[in-house]
C-alpha cells in the first residue's frame, strides 16, 4: 500500500463502499436519529432545570421588587424583624424548591449519578446512631482496663 491510497476506498468515488447507490444519505439521518433520541433525556432535563432556574430568578426579582412597599408598612422594629424573617424564609424556601427540582431532573436523566441504589442502601451505615450498640464484652473489658494499667505505668494518661 503507497502512502495517502487507502483500499478500502471507492476508486471511482474515492468513499468508504457502503453497498448504496452514490448520494444516499440514509444511513447518516439514521445515525443522526439515534443520536438525538440518545440525547432527549439530557436536553429534556437541561430544559427542566432551566425552566427552574428562570422561575427562581423570576420569583427572587418579585421579593426584591416588593420590598419597598413592605418596608413603607412597618410602624416598628419588630414589623421590620418580621418583614426581613419572612424575606429570608421565603428565599430559603425558593432555594430549596429549585434545587430539588433540578436535582429531581438530573436525576431522571442521569440515573447511575443518583447515588446508592436499593441494593446499597441496605449496606449503608449510620455511624451516629446508638440504637445497635451493644454493651462491650468481658474480653474488651478487660483490654481496655489492660491500657489503662500500661498507660499509668509509663506515665501516660489513658484515653
């Protein structure tokens, strides 16, 4: 084979032989197909999640907007206490609504990013939680009080 010929190309098209008649494209609108219906969840869920967004922005811009006249109606330090309380909360809220909700996207497209499944979840642990402590045994009794005896001796204090 002389460099820059291929021989698995066409000779008279200089093409890859694909056993169809010369301008036909169906193959490449048949891979163009799979490729967008591969992609749909992502886009879809990129959708959702920007439709999110723009609702939180949208409803944050509202808050801010609305904040003079809720000022003008506090007569005194408490109303505005109350009136900056509820700003806050309801941001909080606004926040964590739309962060579940494009979690809740991601989610539904990219399911191997979800985290631990049900077959996880039986093997995750709580580490904080007491309920399955069991009292220690004679032998870890009796090491632990063994540590202390050594820990004494050489001047140390035992943990």
């Amino acid at each position: 084979m002389t460099r820059g010929t291929n021989s698995t190309l066409d000779p008279r098209t200089n093409a890859l032989p694909t056993g169809l008649p010369p301008g036909d494209t169906t193959p490449a609108w048949a891979l163009l197909s799979q490729s967008l219906a591969a992609a749909e969840p992502v886009v879809r869920s990129a959708t959702r999640v920007n439709l999110a967004c723009s609702t939180l922005v949208a409803q944050r811009m509202r808050a801010w907007r609305d904040i003079p006249a809720t000022l003008a109606a506090c007569r005194t330090p408490i109303d505005l206490m109350q009136a900056q309380f509820a700003f806050w909360q309801t941001a909080a809220r606004h926040y964590t609504e739309t962060s579940q909700s494009c979690a809740s996207a991601w989610q539904s497209a990219l399911p191997f990013v979800a985290g631990p499944g049900p077959a996880m979840a039986e093997h995750v642990r709580d580490y904080l939680d007491m309920s399955g402590a069991t009292a220690p045994t004679a032998e870890q009794q009796s090491r632990e009080a063994d540590h202390g005896r050594d820990a004494e001796k050489s001047g140390r204090r035992a943990a």
